[in-house]
C-alpha cells in the first residue's frame, strides 16, 4: 500500500467505484463521499493526500466547496467536471482548486495525474525542509518571496497566492528574463505534459497576474512570449 490516502467526492456511485477500483490496483487506500458535508467529515477525520472533487453535488458546489477546503488543507484538489470552459476554470483554480479532468475521463489518464500531483506534493515538501524562513527570501525591488514560508510581499504587502500559483511564480522568479516553455512548466509543476493542458497553465498565469502585476492587463513581470511559453523580469 503506498499510504497517501485519497478523496474521491462524487454523488455518481458508478464513478466513485471505477476510480476506486483502479486505485485499489495501484495500492492507493481511498475514502468516498457523496457529499460537501460528507467530505469535510472525512477530511477532518483522516487528512487525504489528495482530493478528487466533482463540481456538481447534491448539497453544495465543489468550487465553494474547495474554498472551504483551502482553509484546513493545501493538498492536491483535481477537480471532476462537465464544464470545461475557460471562465470554469478561472472560477475552480481561483479557489484554490490545482486540476481539471473532464467528464467522460480515461480512468488511466486520471490516474496518471494522480501520481504526479502526489509527486509533486513530495517534491515540494522535501524542498521545504531544513534551512531558515528567516533568510529565505528573495527577489529584486517590489515582489518578494520566500520559498519556506510560502510568502509573497508586494510593495511590502503580503499577497495571498494558492499553492500552484506560488509554485508558479517560485519558478520563473528562479529563472529572471529566461523563456521557460510550456512544456517545461508543465512538467516542472504539473508532473506532466500535452497540449490540451496548455489552457491550465494560461489560466493559471492569468490569476496569479491579478495578484502580482500593478496592471493586469498590461503586464510586466510575467511576459508571454508567444507561442513558447513565460518569462519573469525583474520589477524595480
């Protein structure tokens, strides 16, 4: 058994025991809920490695449901969907969710971003041991960071990011005026990379741009360079 305790919130008993299935498979222990309230239970009650979120439940919605979430857990939330639209996906990572999977899904595919997100959580846990908050910040003139505390100061005002927007901005402030494709930031926060998943990431930067760029619609740190990916410049 690998250990790391997973979430499947979906009122469709079909599909929670498909997914459920293949994790047993794959050794992954799993609890399901069939509700918002349920799932807060859950969670409270055994601390899931990952969540697997439908966005339409009997009792409330997953997006508010995983602001919820957000105030007790910071672990992976992959969200279940039907709607796959930008302005979806803008409203789900705004609140903190890291993943959409679009329903009909391959079981295998999900799976797959499973283990990488749960990947990733190790990686990033592992990178935050040892060292001192104190001296980990870094960053040139008005955006700050510190990459063991996970705080961003902007102006001198802290600035709350979620987790893959701080993973972002963590990145390519690590790479000041260098091209970082897409393909790289993918695999580099993601754990893995195609096309499609291209949309995530530009949805991504578009929120994360609401909170560290003095105009959003003019930006100046993060810069799109078309066609191959983002690049961070230095703000003064």
């Amino acid at each position: 058994m690998s250990g790391e305790l997973i979430l499947i919130v979906d009122d469709e008993p079909d599909i929670s025991e498909l997914i459920g299935m293949y994790l047993d498979k794959e050794g992954y222990p799993f609890r399901t809920a069939s509700s918002g309230a349920e799932a807060l239970r859950l969670v409270a009650a055994f601390t899931p490695q990952l969540i697997i979120l439908d966005v339409q439940l009997p009792d409330i919605e997953g997006y508010e449901l995983c602001s919820q979430l957000r105030k007790t857990t910071t672990v992976p939330i992959l969200f279940l969907t039907c709607k796959d639209t930008e302005m979806d996906m803008v409203i789900g990572l705004s609140v903190g969710g890291d993943d959409f999977v679009s329903k009909p899904f391959s079981p295998l595919t999900l799976l797959a971003r499973i283990k990488a997100h749960l990947r990733r959580s190790k990686l990033v846990v592992a990178s935050a041991e040892g060292g001192s908050v104190k001296d980990a910040w870094t960053g040139v003139g008005s955006l700050q960071i510190n990459r063991l505390s996970h705080e961003v100061m902007l102006d001198g005002r802290p600035i709350e990011l979620s987790t893959k927007e701080f993973q972002l901005l963590a990145m390519l402030m690590s790479h000041p005026r260098q091209v970082l494709s897409f393909e790289q930031i993918l695999q580099r926060i993601w754990g893995y990379h195609s096309d499609t998943d291209t949309k995530t990431l530009q949805v991504h930067i578009g929120t994360l741009r609401k909170k560290v760029e003095r105009d959003p619609a003019k930006p100046t740190a993060i810069i799109n360079v078309r066609g191959i990916g983002y690049k961070y410049n230095e703000q003064a």
